[in-house]
C-alpha cells in the first residue's frame, strides 16, 4: 500500500513539474541573446552554434563554471535558433 502511495505522488509531482516548466519557461529577445553569445544580431546557424561551442566550454558546471550562466547561454541559443526557423 505505501508503494503504491509512494507511486501515486511522484506521478503527481512528476505531471506538476512538467505542466509549471511549460508555463514559467523563461524568455528572452533576440538582442540581448545576440549580445550574451558575442554575435551580430542576423548571424547564420553555423555562427550560433559555434559562439555557443565556445562559451559552453568555458562556463559549463561541470567544468567549474557556473549552472545559471549555462543556462542563460542555453536559452541565448534557443533563442536564435528559434527565429531563424520562424
């Protein structure tokens, strides 16, 4: 019974965190990506994904960087990426 319990509200918690992660997703312009990646504003694919190569490498946490500027740099590339498929 205490398994099924268990079960029932990582199910539960598991749905919650999917649905509030969809809903607080943060944003961000395409300037302010442009400008944290260190690339024009109407840079090419292969720009954007070698400028984020680069900081990626230098900023990751697993090589000593820190998490909440690897995420920003993660969200700078979506960002561009993005808008050049819209």
């Amino acid at each position: 019974m205490t398994k099924i319990l268990f079960l029932a509200a990582f199910i539960v918690a598991a749905w919650w965190f999917t649905r509030t992660a969809k809903i607080n997703k943060p944003s961000m312009q395409r300037d302010e990506a442009a400008r944290l990646l260190g690339i024009s504003n109407d840079a090419d694919q292969a720009a954007i994904n070698e400028a984020y190569r680069r900081l990626i490498a230098r900023v990751h946490p697993d090589a000593g960087g820190n998490a909440e500027l690897a995420a920003r740099i993660n969200l700078a590339r979506d960002t561009m990426l993005k808008q050049l498929k819209c």
